[in-house]
C-alpha cells in the first residue's frame, strides 16, 4: 500500500474533474488522496461530492482574494496538505500563494496550451477554425496557464461543432489525463 499524499482540490463549479480524481484516488496505489476540497461558490454543484464521498470540504468567498487565500492556507496547513489540484477553480491565485507551493500546484486547462490561454477557450478555439483543439495538465506558476506542461491531449474539431458539443468532448478526455498526470508527476 503506498503513502498516499494528502491532497486538496480546489473548485468553482460542477466538479467533474473532481469526480474523476475522487473515484481514481480511491485505487489502492493512486498516489494521492483528497482530504480537502475548497470551493469559491457556495453553490458549486462539486460540494456535492465532498458529501457523497465524506471528503472535508470548506467555501470561502474570493470576494477579498488576500482573505480567501489566507483562509485557504490556514486549512492547508491544519490538514497538513501537500499537494494542490486546481479543477475547475475559475479564480487566479497570487504569486505569493503559488511560491508557497511550487510545483506542487497543478491545473487542467480546456485548450491545447499554450493556445487559448484564459477564458472562454471553445469559443475562440472554434473562431480560429483550428483543426484540433484539447484540454492540458500543468504545473501552476504565477503567470496564466503558463507553467510547465504535464499532460495534453488532443481532439478533432468537426464540421458542425458547437461549443457545447466541444466542450463535452474536451471534458471527457480532461477526465482521463487529470488522473494519468497525478500518476505520472509521482511514479
Ligand atoms: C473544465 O473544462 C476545466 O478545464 C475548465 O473548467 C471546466 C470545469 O469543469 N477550467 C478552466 O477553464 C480553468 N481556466 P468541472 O468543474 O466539471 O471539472
């Protein structure tokens, strides 16, 4: 049985990758495990999980970012936390935040990186009439989705694609590399 190490997932909103992460963390030699998820919306439908899965989980407002991120340490830290998934957590952290963690912050991104940086990536993926776009795993450093790149892979944009159908397609690939990229960061 590996040590597995005490993990956090941050969220904003429905927490799939989330679910992902769960239902591989609970593997015998997955390496990590989420003894915290903290949400910025109180109504972020992955709250659910934490409940569904007897994981701690904490809302706090990121109305005031410094408030936010100091609460977020204090219960890091309490919970003696080592390791941090962003999946889905829509807010940018501080430099500072993300120096107290480095490499040790990850994010899953809905874009082949470093393409479509940022907000609304389907739409201007779409736009671009880009033959492929995808989702990406990595490391989280002070600058926008530009840390190094653990994982990516890579979908087909068809004729008739809408956001909506691209962005189910995207997902499904993100909840299969968020878990081999945790994998493969501790192998
Ligand atoms: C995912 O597509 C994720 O890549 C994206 O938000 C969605 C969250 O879905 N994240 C970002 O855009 C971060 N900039 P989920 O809550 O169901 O995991």
């Amino acid at each position: 049985m590996v040590k597995k190490i005490k993990s956090c997932v941050f969220i904003s909103g429905n927490g799939t990758n989330l679910h992902s992460i769960i239902k591989r963390s609970r593997d015998y030699n997955f390496p990590i495990k989420i003894e915290l998820i903290i949400s910025n919306s109180l109504n972020a439908k992955g709250l659910k999980l934490a409940k569904k899965y007897g994981i701690p989980s904490k809302f706090f407002s990121s109305n005031y970012k410094e408030k936010f991120e100091r609460d977020s340490l204090h219960e890091i830290k309490k919970r003696k936390i080592k390791f941090i998934c962003l999946a889905g957590f829509m807010k940018i952290l501080s430099e500072n935040f993300i120096k107290k963690f480095n490499h040790k912050i990850i994010n899953i991104h809905p874009s082949l990186l470093p393409k479509f940086k940022g907000l609304n990536t389907h739409k201007r993926a779409l736009k671009s009439n880009a033959k492929y776009s995808g989702c990406t795993v990595h490391y989280v450093s002070p600058k926008l989705d530009s840390g190094k790149i653990i994982l990516q892979k890579k979908v087909l944009i068809s004729k008739n694609e809408t956001e909506n159908s691209l962005k189910r397609k995207i997902l499904v690939q993100e909840h299969k590399i968020y878990p081999q990229s945790i994998i493969s960061i501790f192998r």
